[in-house]
DNA sequence: CAGTAACG
DNA sequence: CATA
C-alpha cells in the first residue's frame, strides 16, 4: 500500500473562511495598523541575516527577530510604542476557532512581496503550547510547506489562498512549516501584489 | 533560531 | 530534496 505523507495531527484549513467583504475590511484596518506600527525588516539571530518578509504586529504582545535573537515584546522595535489593538473580526475569528483557549496576545503581520519566502520553522518561543496557532492568508496565493514535529521528515505542500485559515492545533502545533513561494498576480485583494499573513497566538500562560 | 547555498 |  502506497501512503503519502499526510499532515500532521491537528492541522487544519479552513478553505476561505473570510468572504472577500471581511477580506477588504481586514485590510483596511491593517493599513491603519501598518500606519501607526510600520513594517521592519527581521534580521536572523547571530548572523544578522535579512528576512525577505516584512514585519509588524498588533495585540499586546509582537514576535520581533534581531540580532539577540527571537523574543515577543510589548513595543515596536523601531518607534518605541505599543502595537496597535488586534481588530476585533480575529478576536472573534479565535473565538470561533479556539473556544476554550485564552485569548491571544500576538498578532504578527508577515508581508511577502512576490519574490518573498519563509524557511521551515517552529513556532515554540511562546511560553504555553496548549493553545492552537491560527493563521489568515491574505491576497496572492502561497504554496506553504508543513512537515511534522522534527526536522528531515517528509513534508507536504499546499495552496493557501486569500481567505483561508491554517490551524495548528494538538501535535501539530509545533509542526515545521514554511512559504515557499508566492504566487504572483493570482489575487486582486492587494492594489499593488503581494501576500499578507496573520499569524494570532497566545504567548504566556497566565 | 523563521537565513541561504552547496552538495549528495 | 534533505542536510549542514
């Protein structure tokens, strides 16, 4: 029996979950929120390597990466002021998904541009796991890769589209995944091209 | 460290 | 494509 390497446990995709309407005003509002909390450049830890995604965040808590290293802190890195409140549709989009979970602290705004990519990683530089991650895709389409808890193992890849919602919940929660490319001029959503992802986590674990 | 590139 |  042939089995193909299947997602890990807990993953999920809600295909389109947000209609284009909710799309368009999840923009609008990011734009507001890019206004008041501009994107920044990431540089990897150590080696200060450029990331080819721009960066913010709203909520409490934003996920930032220099030279230091990883870390969630309570202030832009480049202005000095809190992040911007997390519009209330992904409050509610948590609610939805993650019922029984705190709520989130951390809503990071990753901007792919077309030639833009995320190498596999984990998300663990929170404080508890027991929480899902829970991720929007918005405009261009993206083909994302999701292997499982350890690195050399298979992986799968799949199509994210404008409107859809990734779960990372259960074992999948700590599953490698990436962005290995964006898929140009597949979406009107954004004037000017690209990929928006948000990605709302709960980060301490009072 | 969420980076890339060279290599088997 | 998996590994360093």
């Amino acid at each position: 029996m042939t089995k193909r390497p299947s997602f890990p446990d807990g993953f999920q995709v809600l295909p389109e979950y947000f209609n284009r309407e909710q799309q368009s005003a999840l923009v609008t509002q990011l734009r507001d929120i890019l206004v008041k909390a501009p994107l920044f450049q990431p540089v990897m830890p150590k080696t200060g390597k450029a990331f080819s995604v721009r960066m913010s965040n709203c909520g409490p808590l934003g996920w930032v990466s220099d030279i230091k290293g990883y870390r969630y802190q309570p202030l832009h890195p480049t202005t000095g002021e809190a992040w911007p409140d997390m519009p209330n549709i992904l409050l509610e989009l948590w609610k939805d998904v993650a019922p029984d979970a705190p709520a989130p602290e951390a809503c990071l705004i990753n901007f792919y541009q077309t030639t833009a990519k995320m190498g596999l990683h984990q998300d663990k530089d929170e404080d508890m796991f027991e929480a899902p991650v829970i991720s929007v895709s918005l405009g261009d389409t993206a083909t994302f890769r999701v292997g499982n808890t350890t690195r050399g193992g298979p992986t799968s890849s799949l199509r994210l589209t404008s409107g859809d919602v990734v779960v990372l919940a259960g074992e999948s929660r700590l599953a490698y995944h990436g962005i290995d490319r964006v898929l140009p001029g597949t979406s009107t959503l954004l004037k000017n091209g690209g990929r928006i992802n948000l990605t709302l986590r709960r980060v301490t674990s009072d």
